[in-house]
C-alpha cells in the first residue's frame, strides 16, 4: 500500500464548475498535509496546508481533512482554464516524513 | 528578488559520466533539499541538508552526492553509478528543516542521457 495515493486523472471539470481532488494516505499518525500545484514543466508551488480536522478555505480553494478516514481532499470553486496543472498531495507522517502523492492531472475545459 | 535558481535548465549526460547540477537560494534558508520526480511517481528525496557541512542520505540516495560549503549553495553531482539518471530534479529550501515547513522549490533542472 502506498503511503500517500491519489488518482493521476486526468479529471475533466468544464469553466465554473467546483473540482474535486483526492488524497488518501496509510499513516494513522499523519499530522499535517499540503497541496501543492504544478505546471507542467514547473515546479510545485504550494497552495494550501492543512493541520486539524474540517475545511480550510483561502479563495476559490478549500482544502479537508478527515483523519479517521484517513483523506485529505481540495475543492477549486468556479473553476478556471488557468486552474490546469497536476495537484500534488503531500504528507507528514508519523515518522516526521514528508511524502508526496504521484499528482492528479486537472483539464479545466473553456 | 528573493528566490532559488537552479542551472542549467537542461543538462545532457553521457554514459560513464559526472554531472553537477546547480542550486542556489538567497532567501538565507538554514535548510535545503534535492529531490527527484519521474513520470507517473511523486517527488522522491535524494539528500537534504540542514546546515553548513551537514547532510543526510534521503529515500534514494545511491548514485548521487552532494556538498554544502555555503548556506545559498546545494550542489547535486550525479555520478555513474546512477544507472537511470534521466529524470527532472527539484532543488527546495525551507527556513530551518521542520517538517512542518513549507518547502520552496526552485525551477528545476531536467536531465537526459545521450
């Protein structure tokens, strides 16, 4: 099983509509979790972090946690064409370990 | 500007060969970091540094070395012994190495084997 495992997509949202990414991860003592987005040919930049349990929202991102069930998920609302890029989760794990997902391919059709 | 550049952008390796790929960061970060991200796979750490003249072997470390003289330099030296090296490489820095910190990434360098 993989420490942190996201679908690679690509998924398919048209202009407007609400994006949903998903992350799940194996660690029950996982404490903390970044998003990260990436052009392609780029670099990450990081979006959002997320610590406790709920949502997180900063902008058009909202990013949640759900320990028990062990995911972390990023809703991108009215989606943009600027919005396409791969979303790469990122996990610290109870070994104090930073693990990246393999990224999710988002397509924001005009 | 504050921020970290990575040269060349692309580098061509011929078999049996040494490579260095450049990192530097004037954000006056204690910590920096090289990863590695292949097609279809997550980042994966090479080696990683929290102060000058101190490193530490990452998940993949086999194949690569590196140096830290300076606290804005984190030279990467991909040897022979590096049997896949062709790859993108991601150089980061963060303020002193928690990992609660963000990581900054620096603009890459991809490399090809001839």
């Amino acid at each position: 099983q993989k420490e942190v495992e996201q679908n690679s997509g690509p998924l398919s949202v048209p202009e407007g509509a609400i994006a949903s990414l998903n992350c799940t991860y194996s660690d029950r003592g996982s404490q903390s979790f970044f998003w990260y987005r990436q052009y392609s040919g780029k670099s990450p930049e990081l979006i959002m972090s997320i610590y406790s349990n709920g949502d997180k929202e900063d902008g058009r991102f909202t990013a949640q946690l759900n320990k028990a069930s062990q995911y972390v998920s990023l809703l991108i609302r009215d989606s943009q064409p600027s919005d396409s890029a791969t979303y790469l989760c990122a996990v610290v794990t109870g070994f104090q370990k930073l693990v990246f997902g393999t990224g999710t391919r988002l397509l924001v059709s005009p | 500007d504050g921020g970290i550049t990575q040269s060349p952008k692309y580098l061509f390796r011929k078999e049996g060969q040494n490579v260095t790929l450049s990192c530097e960061q004037n954000l006056n970060h204690d910590a920096m970091y090289w990863y590695r991200q292949d097609p279809g796979q997550g980042l994966r750490l090479i080696y990683y540094s929290q102060i000058v003249n101190d490193f530490q072997k990452g998940d993949i470390a086999e194949g690569y070395s590196v140096s830290r003289e300076k606290k804005e330099s984190f030279p990467l030296t991909v040897t022979s012994a590096q049997k896949n090296p062709t790859a993108f490489y991601l150089c980061a820095s963060s303020i002193q190495g928690g990992v609660l910190e963000t990581q900054y990434f620096g603009p890459g360098t991809r490399l090809l084997v001839l």
